[in-house]
C-alpha cells in the first residue's frame, strides 16, 4: 500500500508505539488525550532517561532506569515536561479516511485506559464500548 501512514506504521510491528481500550475523559480538551501512567513511561523511556540526565538527576543510563524502575516523584516531573513537548498519534482501525489517525496533546492519567474527550470520537468512528485505539509517538515533527 501507498502512503506514509500506510506504508511503515499501520499493520506492523513498531518501536514507540501501544495500544489500550479508550474510555471516556469529559473534562478533557479536543486536542488532548488522557495516556496512562505504564504506557507514557514505556513510550517516552528513552526521552525520560535523556532527561533524568540532563537536569542532573542521573549520572548514567543504568540509574535513570533504576529511578524510572522505582518510579520517584521527580520521574513524573520530568515525565510531564516530555510529554508537553511531544504530540501523540493516535488510530483506530480500520483506518478508512485521514480522520482516522489525530494528533492530541498526552496528558497522563492514573487510569489504565486511554482518556478521549467524545466529540473527537465522530472521525474514528468509536465508541466507548470495548473500542482499542493504538498510539504512534513521533520520533521528529
């Protein structure tokens, strides 16, 4: 198939990516989505570990993982600031029209499930009854 959604995410096995049952999140915006805690930190490891180096928290890679592993307050943090600089994609398949992937602001949620406000749901065609929606983090804008 054509395309570049198409043709290198959608149908395989890719790096940077997951996927939960969405629930319904009201008290959202339109452009964001409600991400749970165990996937933003699986998603944004290798940003969260650059960083817990960074700002000096970690000395190596080998103790960031252990403070992402031990899940310290300041892994939030730091976790929070990645996140507001990187959009997520998010689909639902069958991906029939250009609706069907959108881009959301992530915003972590303590759920297991992904949060969606529900007037964005029309141009996915779901609905909150089982519905699984997969999560595309891109690398570069």
């Amino acid at each position: 198939k054509e395309g570049r959604f198409r043709e290198t995410l959608l149908g395989k096995r890719v790096d940077y990516s997951g996927r939960s049952v969405i629930v319904v999140g009201p008290s959202l915006s339109l452009h964001q989505c409600g991400l749970p805690r165990e996937i933003a930190i699986e998603l944004f490891q290798t940003f969260l570990i650059h960083g817990l180096i960074k700002q000096h928290v970690a000395s190596n890679i080998g103790i960031a993982k252990s403070k992402i592993r031990e899940k310290e307050p300041i892994v939030w943090e730091i976790l929070q600031e990645v996140m507001r600089g990187h959009p997520i994609l998010l689909n639902r398949a069958p991906t029939l029209h250009r609706l069907g992937i959108q881009a959301f602001q992530p915003i972590l949620v303590e759920e297991r499930a992904i949060c969606l406000h529900p007037l964005v749901c029309r141009g996915f065609n779901a609905d909150f009854d089982g519905d699984q929606m997969a999560v595309h983090v891109p690398l570069s804008l």
